[in-house]
C-alpha cells in the first residue's frame, strides 16, 4: 500500500479540495457505522490522512488559476 503513497499525495494535492479533513471525517464516519469488512478502504482513508498531513505540514502551496 505505501507505493501508492506518492500518487494519493499528488491527488489530493491538485484536487484542491476545500476542507480534506472534513471529508476524511466523514469516510471516518461512514465506515465506522458500516463496519463490514472495509479493511482496504481503512487503508485507503490512512493513505488520504497521510497526505493531508504531509501536504500541510511539507508543502508551501500556492493558489492555482
């Protein structure tokens, strides 16, 4: 799962959503009420807080056009 790292990073980056963590909390949510096996998309929602992380904490974004 961790070579996908990179990419989801670079999505999220140029997705140029307004409040990722709200959404995160959201899948968060959504999955912890519908527990039934969602073993990978856990691991996926992980690789998506990551890179909020890193992006906030790494990167100097500009405004895109």
């Amino acid at each position: 799962m961790d070579d996908v790292l990179p990419l989801t990073i670079y999505c999220v980056a140029v997705a140029q959503i307004e409040k990722p963590a709200s959404e995160l909390n959201i899948m968060e949510d959504y999955l912890s009420i519908y527990d039934r096996g969602f073993e990978f998309e856990k691991k996926l929602l992980t690789n998506f807080d990551v890179s909020i992380k890193y992006i906030n904490n790494e990167w100097e974004l500009e405004k895109m056009p």
